[in-house]
C-alpha cells in the first residue's frame, strides 16, 4: 500500500487535497492513510494562531491588570478570540 502511495504522481500545487483524499477514499485505496489524513489533515501548518493568542494575552495582563485572576484572564482572551 505504502508503494502505491508512493509512485503516485505530484499534484500540482493548486489542486485540492480534501478532492484528492475524497477520490481515494471512494475508489477505496489507502484505508489505512485516510484514517490518518481525515485525523490529522485538520491541523493548521502554521503556529499564527498561538502566537496571536499570546500576543493578546501581553496585552490583557499589563502594570494597570495585574490583579485579573487567572480565571477571568482565561474568559477574557476565550472571549476575544471567540467573538
């Protein structure tokens, strides 16, 4: 199965992979790699989203809020990130 996968041609860069794993899946190739790609292909490539969430939480917890409980610092930045 791995050397089937293996000598499969390159998608072109603009190709969609959801369309790709979809074909695969319906023509029942791969069981074992789709489990994998339909449970970890949902994980971003990139580390944006926590680096804004720690740039957020610099600005929540300064000199002039530095008595919020961890609580409320927790609400806050859920709220922030969620609204």
């Amino acid at each position: 199965m791995t050397e089937e996968y293996n000598i499969l041609p390159l998608q072109p860069r603009n190709s969609d992979p959801l369309l790709f794993w979809k074909t695969k899946r319906d023509e029942g190739q791969f069981w074992p790699l789709i489990k994998v790609v339909t449970k970890f292909q949902c994980i971003p490539a990139t580390s944006v989203p926590c680096e804004q969430l720690f740039s957020s939480a610099g600005e929540l917890v300064s000199e002039e809020r530095n008595r919020l409980s961890p609580d409320n610092v927790n609400m806050l930045l859920f709220l922030n990130k969620n609204a």
